[in-house]
C-alpha cells in the first residue's frame, strides 16, 4: 500500500471463488480438513483467552449504561467502509509476516500490521463491487487480488505461481531487481498487477489464499474499512527449493517487515513493545497455539503437523465450552468491535472492554461476529492499544454488571 486510494463504484462483474478453492488452498502442505477439531485441539485454541495476564476485580459500566449514553447523543451517518484485504502470511518456518507501519502513515500510524490495503479501481477494475452491493462485504476475486497485490507492494513477497503450470508446489522465484522494479511500477500505476505477472511468467495464486474474517470498522470513526483477512501458508521448504522471499520494506508507509512466531508477536504487544490493534491482537491470538513458539529452524515433520492442526482450527474453530449453536465459521464471521464499557484491574488500571458479537450496522441482522471472546485493552482511540489482551466473554461481562447487582 504504497498510496492508498479511494475507490469509486463500478459496474460489479465480481465473481465469487468456489468454498473447493478454499479446502485446496491447504495443499501448500499435507493438511486435511475432512475431520472436526477434537477436544484437545479447542482446548489449545482457548489457551490464550483462558490464561489472564489481569485479574479483573470491578465494574464501572454496564453495556446497558453504555446504550443508553448512547442514546441521548446526537446520531451521525456513518461513513461508508472503503473495501481492503489483509494476508496473514505464514512462513515456510511457520511464523507469522507483520508490517512496521511508519509514524506519518494514514492509518494505524506506528502499529504492526498484516500486509494489505484498499482495492483500486486502476488494478481490480470492474471487480470491485458496488457500496450497495452484497458483495461488498462478502469473500471475492477483487478482494484476492488485492491481497496479493498489496502483499507484493508493501513486502516484496510475492503470492503467484507460474502461469504455465509447472512448479505447482513452489512459488514463482524472480529476481531481486525484477521485484524491486515490479512493485514500484504497480505501487505507482504504471502498469496493472496482473499485466506485469503475465510479462514475468506468473499468476496470482488466489486458490490458496483461506477467508479467515472480516473486520468492518466501528461506525463512530471517521475513516472505516470493510476488510476481507486471509490466510496464506507459503509452502513448505525442501532442500531442492529455492530460498523463500525476504520481506523488505517499502519504505514509504513500511519501515520494517518481521517474520516471527504468532506467540511472540502476542508477548510483545503485551509487555506494549509493539502496537498490535484488535484485529491483529484476535488473529494473533488464535494462531498463536498452533503454530512455531520458538524462533530457528524446525524439523519438517513438526511443521506439517502444526499445519494439519491450523487447518482443524479453520475446519471448526470452537473452543471447548464455545457454543456449536452461535459459532460462525471462520470464513464467514464478521467483525465490528464495539464499546461494552470500562472495568478495574487488581493492579489499579481501568481498562476499556470491546465485545466482537456485531457484525456492523451495514450488516445488521445478519449472523456474523463472535459470541465468546473479547478484547480487554487500557486505552481506546485516536491514542494506540496499549496492554491488549483477548479474554473469554463469560470472564469479563459478569464484571461490567456485577454493580447493578448491589
């Protein structure tokens, strides 16, 4: 995301991929999703929600306090949610890409981030829906493209395969200078994404990116997005292949690119080293369980297995006491993370607790978010999170209603 750009309505030609895609996208490596999760697998799902790093001990207020403040406030037309993509990009070591985002940068100035920005209409065309459209918020091929594009942009990574079939299993390999050429050209419109992969022999490897979200922005901010997020699990290395691509920054909005394992990215934000926002924090958090938790070298087999689990987390994600009845797959949850109110920590910190069950006012009324987990974070914007954490739902509302009790 080199710029980003506003995206104007146009005639919606978007042509939504097959849910066989999606099973195939997990054939980077020897993964099945034919089984449900077993208990023991929920259980490492719930860890990182079930382990506080606080003890809450009081209420300050309800969500029904929070409503009816609410209430009495003059109500505003939220602004419409401009469309973008994000990858979660996993390493052939099984660590998770994230982004330096730079100071001056539009959004999420100074924060950690997964690769990804807005669709455009000068690269995705006429793919990108309509504002009014259903498929505005919903899985599609503008949104893959955009993944990958913006990934490609802002890392250098580049998601394709060969355009002529071989090397099936391995991403296309370029040149250095041919990729530092390629994404200033496509960062800067001189030539579409997908007209430059065709002059270097590749195509976007849209198949084997996996819908893992949507994240639509609260409606009280200025500046929404309606964010599709994927997985992408790059394949696995052999002593055959060539080196993976290192991740560089753009050096315009991006000052650093890290691979890491999802677990220390989680620490860090904890002890406040890096900012992670909720949508990164959630993410973060669930993966954290499954994949690397240590940095270095692992063995093949131990990598194949951590995929093979990742992949019953996609299959079906509950946690061991998660209701089978509210839970929505992860492909087709949605998420705008609203206010429910303050509470105090034994450690003398208030602390701001945002529910995940709403999937937005553009999609109210529709089955989407998540029922069980919360974020629980010191601080609520323009400033950044500080002290994040995800937490069970059941731990923490019974605090924000627990004054109404006395």
């Amino acid at each position: 995301m080199l710029s980003l750009r506003t995206v104007h309505a146009s005639r919606l030609t978007n042509r939504v991929l097959s849910a066989a895609s999606v099973s195939s996208a997990l054939s980077v490596s020897p993964v099945s999703l034919a089984s449900p999760a077993s208990p023991a697998l929920r259980s490492q799902a719930a860890l990182l929600t079930t382990v506080p790093r606080h003890t809450l001990r009081c209420y300050s207020t309800s969500p029904e306090t929070t409503s009816k403040m609410a209430a009495r406030r003059p109500q505003r037309t939220p602004a419409i949610p401009a469309p973008s993509a994000s990858v979660v990009v996993i390493s052939p070591d099984n660590e998770v890409l994230l982004l330096h985002r730079v100071q001056t940068a539009g959004s999420f100035s100074s924060a950690h981030v997964f690769p990804g920005g807005n669709l455009s209409r000068f690269h995705e065309g006429e793919l990108v829906p309509f504002v009014d459209s259903p498929a505005r918020h919903v899985d599609g091929e503008a949104y893959r493209l955009a993944a990958i594009r913006e990934t490609f942009e802002e890392s250098g990574v580049l998601l394709a395969k060969r355009a002529d079939g071989t090397e099936s299993h391995s991403l296309l390999q370029l040149h250095p200078d041919d990729i530092s050429r390629g994404r200033l050209a496509v960062a800067n419109e001189q030539v579409r994404f997908e007209e430059w992969l065709g002059e270097v022999g590749g195509v976007p490897d849209l198949e084997n990116l996996i819908p893992f979200t949507r994240w639509l922005t609260p409606p009280n901010l200025a500046r929404r997005y309606t964010t599709q997020m994927y997985l992408y699990m790059m394949p696995l290395a052999d002593h055959d292949s060539p080196p993976p691509y290192v991740p560089t920054a753009d050096n315009t909005e991006v000052m650093a690119a890290e691979f890491a394992p999802a677990a220390e990215w989680v620490d860090r934000a904890q002890r406040n080293e890096v900012i992670l926002f909720p949508p990164q924090m959630y993410l973060l958090s669930l993966l954290a369980p499954f994949l690397a938790s240590t940095p270095g070298p692992v063995d093949q087999e131990t990598l194949s297995t951590e995929r093979r689990r990742l992949a019953e987390l996609v299959r079906d994600g509950r946690a061991p006491d998660e209701d089978a009845r509210t839970f929505v797959p992860w492909a087709d949850r949605v998420i705008s993370p609203q206010m429910a109110g303050r509470i105090h920590t034994a450690d003398g910190q208030d602390r701001t607790v945002m529910v995940l069950d709403s999937p937005g006012p553009e999609l109210r009324g529709k089955r989407g978010g998540d029922s069980y987990r919360t974020i629980v974070l010191s601080n609520m914007p323009p400033g950044p999170p500080r002290d994040i954490e995800v937490r069970r739902r059941s731990e923490v509302l019974p605090l924000l209603r627990e004054k109404e009790k006395l």
